[in-house]
C-alpha cells in the first residue's frame, strides 16, 4: 500500500506539503531523519515511516518514504496540526480562508496546497 497524495512532512512549527513521495524525498536531507526532525503523514492521517540508506555516507544517503500503519490512526493529529500551522500563517497576514477551524481534513489540505502554490 502506498501513502495518499499529498503527503504532509516536517517539524513542529514549519511543515510542508507534497503531491508525490519523490518530491518529498528529493527535498528532505537524510541528516536530519537520522536527527529524527521530521514527521509525516499521508492524505488519510497515516503516519509515515521516513527513512535514510544506512549503508552509505549520510551526506550521500538516500531519503525513503513509506507507510507506517495501514491504518489512518492519526488524522486527528494531523488536521490538528494543519489547523495550528495555517492559523499560525493567518497571524502572520497570509491570506488563508476563516474556516480553518471547521473544515474536514481533506479541505484542509487543499487549503494548505493553494497556499504552497502560492
């Protein structure tokens, strides 16, 4: 089983999102998953195990992205998050719709996705 687009990755006050896994891993250093600094989750709140090549020099590592769970046991969490983090840019003077607050999971990521794009 493979995550559902998009995938949402990172750290607790900066985070990121993906339309594919090869984004994400292209984009994330494999220094800092050893550090352990990121966490990720897919569309359904699957948690997301990110990994690193061990058997290499970690500045030559490849980053891995794969599910954690088959089940989305932490969707909550996530549309937990995404409300603190699109909030968070809302006070800073992002345009980012009033909703938030009461909008599902997957309206939150589209949120969150026209803001990257932006």
């Amino acid at each position: 089983m493979k995550p559902k687009l998009p995938i949402v990755v990172g750290e607790p006050n900066d985070w990121e999102i993906y339309t594919s896994v090869e984004d994400a891993k292209c984009s994330i250093e494999a220094i800092d998953v050893k550090d352990e600094v990121y966490v990720g989750y897919d569309a359904e709140g699957r948690l997301l195990k990110i990994d690193f090549e061990k058997n290499v020099e970690i500045e030559l590592a490849r980053v891995s992205i794969s599910l954690a769970e088959e089940e989305p046991n932490h969707s909550e969490e996530l549309g937990k998050i995404l409300r603190n983090y699109l909030g968070s840019l809302k006070n800073k003077g992002h345009h980012i719709p009033n909703n938030i607050n009461s909008a599902k999971l997957n309206e939150l990521l589209d949120i969150f996705l026209k803001f990257s794009k932006k």
